[in-house]
C-alpha cells in the first residue's frame, strides 16, 4: 500500500510507515484497500483498451486486404460515390480487375461532376469534365451542349467571334450552324468582310451564302480583282448593292482587257452590262481597235467581219470604220488571197549535163500532189497604201545529184518564209522573194516555183533544180 504522508510503498500489514514514521489508523488501512480495488478497476479497464485495441487490429487488418479495398470500391460505385469508389480501387492495386475499375470510376466521376456543374450553370467546369469523360455514356452530347450554352452567353455578351468559335465547336448541334451563319451576317454589315468569311468558313458550304459571296466580291473588288469580283458579285444577287458592284467590276475587268489590247475579251464584257454607262459604245470600240490591230497583223478577212457589225461611221479615239474599209476595198483581190493554202498540182526536177563536152544525164522527176504542202499567205495594210506580203510554208526540192547519177537524195522539204513590201499594182506578177523563188499571186490562186543551178567548178557537170507548185485551194482564211 501506499504511506498517506510520504507516499512511499510500504508493506500492507504496517502498523508504521518505516520511512516516515507515520501511524496508520483503521482509516487508512480502509483507504487502502478502496485503492486496491480502484487499482483493480483500472487493470480490468486497461485490459478491456487492449482487448478492444487487439480486435480493432484484427478488424482493420482483415478489412485492409485488396479483397476488401476492392469490394468496398465495388459498393461505392454502384451507389454511384464515386470518389470513394476511386480511393479504394486505388487501394486494391493489381487485385483482379480493380485497374480497369479505376480508370472507370474515374472516368465516371468527371461524367458526374460534369452534370453537376452543367445544372449550375457553370458550363466551364462542365466542359472540362465532359472532355475527360469522352465517349462515356452521353458526354459527347453533353460537351455539344455545353459549346452551344457558352456560345450563346458569347452572344449575349456581345463576342460574336467567340460566339461563333463555341457554335462551331457544337458541331450542329440544335440551331448551332444557323448561329454561325447569323454571325457571319452581322460582320458583313459591319463591313468586317475577313472576319465575316472566316465565320462562314466554321459551317459546311458556308461560304455559299449569299452574304458570304458579297464579302468575297468586296475582298477581290478592294484588291482590283474585277473578275473574281464580279463573278462573286453575281451570285450575291440583289443583296445590298451586289447588282451596282457587279456591274462596276465587270467594267472595270473589260477595261483591262482593253488596255492589254484583248478586244474580243473586252467586247464580251462591255456587251454583259450594255446598260451600265458608256458600255455599249466601248463594245464597239473594242471591235473597232481589232479590227485595226488585226490589218496591222494581216488577218484582213478577220477586219471586214468585225467592221460589219460596227455602226456607219463609227469612230474612237481617231479611228474611223469607214475609214478602214475605204483602205481594205483598195485592196479586196488581195484580201482574198490571206489565208491557209494546199498544193493542188506541182513537179520537182532534177538534171544534169557535162560542163566541157556534150553529155545529157537526163531528168529525174517527182510529182506533188493535192494536199502534200502548204502555204500561208498574209497582207498587212500599210498607211502609204502599200502591202506587206508575207508568207510560210514549204515544198519539195531535188539537191545533191551524184557524179556517178546515183545517190540522188529524195524528200527534200525547203522551207519558204518571205515578208515583202509590194504595191496594190504588183497583183498577177511574178515577186521574187529570195535568189532561187518566185510567187506571183492571181484571182486563180497561187503559183510558186524554185530553179537553182549547181555550178560547182570542181567538178564537170552542171546541175539544175526546179520545182513548180500552184497552191489553189484556200483552207482557212485570215
């Protein structure tokens, strides 16, 4: 037991305390057995803490097995926690199938917080679980339904980029492309064209849109596209002043073309929008220049059509039509004979005699026949009144007749290329056009011959090439 005064332990049956001296009454002794007894109550106390402690153990040991972790991750997920769920497949590490329970559950509590912040409101949050939870139940739907609520908050913030950028991302989603194509509208009447066609760009075939080809016509027509501006413009329509811009654009593209000296071009155009300004007079004076360039040039029968069609007397510029048909009626024999022409009839030959004693080798022959060669004939006008004759093609010529009479070489094309200045009076007379050709041109046709003599000192024949051709079919006209 324990001394009451100096608290030492001291033997029950003490009368006095052997330290202090202290007498021990009945009182005490009674005190200490009541102290017993407490002693008593704690040992029992203390051995029920660790009984109890022993069978927490035990539990928690039994309960911390991946068998355990795993059915209490089971449990949770089909209560649908989740996040509890996770932290014990996590636990559970390789046990059965608890990995690929993990990457469900996880994937599964994005999908869960995604709804959960979509009913909130707060579509950013629910956005970004979605996307971490793609392809699982209807998250694909719900990411479209999220794009298309913060594409109309966008909207009614006043962010129509952004707006568009959130509708296109829904990807059709409810009225999503509809949207996109309102938006693009709008830049196009605030005159943000670029802006405008990359918003149409977000939609399939949007770029179709008839707002669309008018921003396209004013990019092309700001950049002096004209032709691809006019062609963007047309298919805008009546919309704005698509029909004015139109117009202007294919005014402007004609007129290129007639400063690049592409008349025909040019005429078709100003012919399109005949009722826009000075349209229809500058068609004709298209026609009017090419008829000219086309006297400088030589394709005369070309000319005469082109000043048919023109008004009497119509001038530009200083040009007249009357003027120019005055000149080509000066010379109509010769315009009749511009043109593509074919061999009808012809005869190559070739002989050959001694220089210093009689010998005559004879004649060696080939006859041309219809179609085998061909002549082109031009006459360009010369304000002197004079014609430039011009002319190419080619025909067959003998050259090269051994001294022994063999060898002779066969199929000699030569090449005729003249451009001679003559006189309306020199019609019907032989031209000479080089040392060995002439060419006399008649209302019969064309007739060209070729007579070259080989007069070579070193050796001792002498030897002649001639060759006749008449041309008298026209092909095609110039």
């Amino acid at each position: 037991m324990i001394c009451p005064k100096c608290q030492n332990e001291i033997p029950d049956e003490s009368v006095f305390c052997p330290n202090c001296g202290y007498q021990l009454g009945e009182s005490d002794f009674t005190n200490t057995v009541s102290k017993g007894k407490i002693s008593l109550n704690i040992l029992f106390f203390i051995i029920g803490i660790v009984c109890a402690v022993i069978i927490i153990v035990i539990l928690i040991a039994v309960n911390s097995t991946p068998a355990a972790k795993y059915n209490k991750a089971e449990d949770a997920f089909a209560a649908g926690n989740y996040e509890r769920a996770i932290k014990y497949y996590t636990a559970a590490g390789d046990y059965e199938d608890a990995q690929e329970k993990l990457a469900e559950a996880t994937i599964a509590d994005h999908y869960a917080k995604g709804i959960e912040f979509f009913g909130k409101e707060e579509y950013d949050e629910a956005l970004a679980q979605f996307k971490n939870a793609a392809g699982y139940e209807n998250s694909d739907e719900m990411i479209k339904k999220c794009n298309y609520a913060r594409g109309n908050l966008y909207l009614e913030a006043g962010d129509l980029l952004s707006a568009a950028e959130e509708f296109k991302a829904a990807k059709g989603y409810e009225d999503s492309n509809e949207k996109i194509l309102d938006i693009g509208r709008e830049y196009v009447k605030n005159k943000d064209y670029e802006t405008a066609l990359t918003v149409f760009g977000y939609v399939k075939g949007g770029k179709n849109d008839e707002y669309a080809q008018y921003a396209q016509g004013m990019i092309s027509f700001n950049n002096k596209k004209y032709a691809e501006a006019s062609a963007y413009f047309e298919k805008a329509g009546t919309l704005f002043d698509a029909e004015g811009l139109y117009a202007e654009s294919v005014y402007n593209n004609a007129k290129s073309f007639m400063d690049s000296q592409e008349y025909t071009s040019a005429s078709k155009l100003f012919i399109k929008i005949s009722d826009y300004q000075d349209s229809s007079e500058m068609s004709n004076a298209c026609i009017l220049l090419s008829a000219k360039k086309n006297m400088e040039e030589g394709n005369l029968n070309q000319a005469i059509k082109e000043l048919g069609t023109l008004p009497d007397n119509f001038s530009y510029n200083g040009t007249n039509s009357a003027d120019l048909i005055t000149k080509l009626n000066s010379i109509s024999n010769w315009i009749g004979l511009c043109g593509q022409w074919s061999s009808t009839t012809g005869l190559a030959e070739s002989n050959c005699k001694a220089r210093n004693y009689y010998y005559d080798g004879g004649t060696w022959t080939h006859d041309i026949e219809k179609g085998d060669y061909k002549l082109d004939i031009k006459c360009r006008l010369n304000d002197d009144g004079s014609i430039n004759l011009s002319g190419n093609g080619s025909i067959f010529v003998f050259t090269n007749w051994s001294t022994i009479q063999i060898g002779l070489k066969y199929n000699i094309s030569k090449s005729i290329s003249f451009d001679k200045k003559v006189s309306a009076s020199d019609f019907g007379t032989p031209l000479v056009i080089d040392d060995y050709t002439t060419i006399t041109l008649s209302a019969k046709g064309i007739e060209l011959k070729y007579k070259e003599t080989d007069n070579n000192s070193v050796t001792s024949f002498i030897y002649t090439y001639t060759t006749k051709v008449t041309f008298g079919t026209l092909s095609n006209t110039y």
